[in-house]
C-alpha cells in the first residue's frame, strides 16, 4: 500500500528515520519523537553512490534488516496537512530515486514513557536493490566508508554523526554494529588526522 493511500482519512503521518534522517530531516514537520522499532536490526549493508560515494566507490550506508529480536532507534518526526505531501516528494526523490529505498508502515515505540505506539512510514533498501553491498566484516565496511565521498559530504560524517546520536539521544541502546564499525575506522585513521566532520 502506498504512503497516500495510508494517509488520505488522516491529517498527519509520522516517519521513522533511523539513518541521515536522525540528523538532517531537510523537511518541514510538526514535532519530533525519539524512540524504536521492533523486529528489525540497522546495518551498513546498503550501497550510496550519490550523497556518500559515487558510482565508482559507493559509499556505506545503513538499511534495515529483519530479526525478530531486535529493535532499532531512531527519530519519528510527525508532518501535518501540507507537510505530508512536501515531505514525501522530498523523501521520494532522496530515499527513493536517489537511495533505492522502498516504504513500509511499522509501529513506533516512543522513549518518552507513559506515550502509546505511533504508526510509522519507513524506508528500507533491500537486497533486490543493484546498489545493495550486502554484509561483510566490521574491518571491511570501515574500510570502504573510509575511502568514500559524496555529494553531501565524506562517509566517514555519516558513521560519526550516527554514533553520536545514540550516545546522545539513546544512551541505554545497544548498537553493537554501529560501534564496532566506528572503532575501527577510528583505529585506522585516529593518527593520521583525516577525520573531519562538519556542523
């Protein structure tokens, strides 16, 4: 079922983002929740050869994968009447188009207690996408993300700005992925001064 057919009695949508779009939503919305989902696990297993790399050197992004026993944190930002329609042009076009994702509705777990389960718009990339890497060693996936850069900027900003939102926001989760692939980028590079992350 399509995002518009979800949402055509209702006027608001909320949508999980879990990866750039925990920093950098680059849309209109209403409010913002932090919270998680269930039944799927966040790895770096998705190609980029626009924003984090190009189509020689694509870069490392995260998709979501299912497993039943794990849960994934992020950010669901609600968007109202005019913003639905805005949001998911411009989500299309980058997650979409650009990204390879396609969407699914989940249920939403905010960290606020005493809040009920949202409905949410996701996107995933699975391995039907020909840009899908697929998964490889933590040793593997930092190398490529450290060799890699995009139109928005160096893999390695992606990565960075990821880790430092858990420890932020979600400091109780477990990212056991996220982490690995961070030290070990970090192990690689910390000498030679090539991390540079922007505002």
């Amino acid at each position: 079922m399509k995002p518009q057919e979800i949402i055509k009695d209702k006027g608001s949508l909320w949508i999980f983002g879990y990866g750039s779009l925990v920093w950098k939503p680059d849309f209109s919305y209403k409010r913002s929740k932090i919270g998680h989902i269930t039944g799927y696990k966040r790895r770096f297993w998705h190609g980029d050869d626009f924003y984090r790399g190009d189509k020689e050197k694509p870069g490392r992004v995260v998709t979501l994968v299912e497993d039943q026993e794990a849960c994934t944190w992020g950010v669901a930002y609600e968007v109202t009447d005019s913003q639905i329609e805005e949001s998911l042009q411009y989500l299309h076009m980058r997650e979409v188009v650009l990204g390879g994702y396609v969407t699914e509705m989940v249920e939403f777990f905010p960290q606020e207690k005493g809040q009920a389960p949202l409905s949410a718009l996701v996107y995933i990339a699975t391995s039907d996408n020909p840009i899908y890497l697929g998964p490889a060693s933590d040793k593997e996936i930092a190398a490529q993300i450290a060799a890699c850069r995009g139109s928005t900027g160096h893999n390695i900003e992606y990565l960075v700005r990821l880790a430092e939102f858990m420890r932020l926001y979600c400091p109780e989760a477990e990212d056991e992925h996220l982490f690995s692939i961070e030290a070990a980028v970090l192990d690689t590079f910390h000498d030679s001064g090539e991390i540079k992350t922007t505002n």
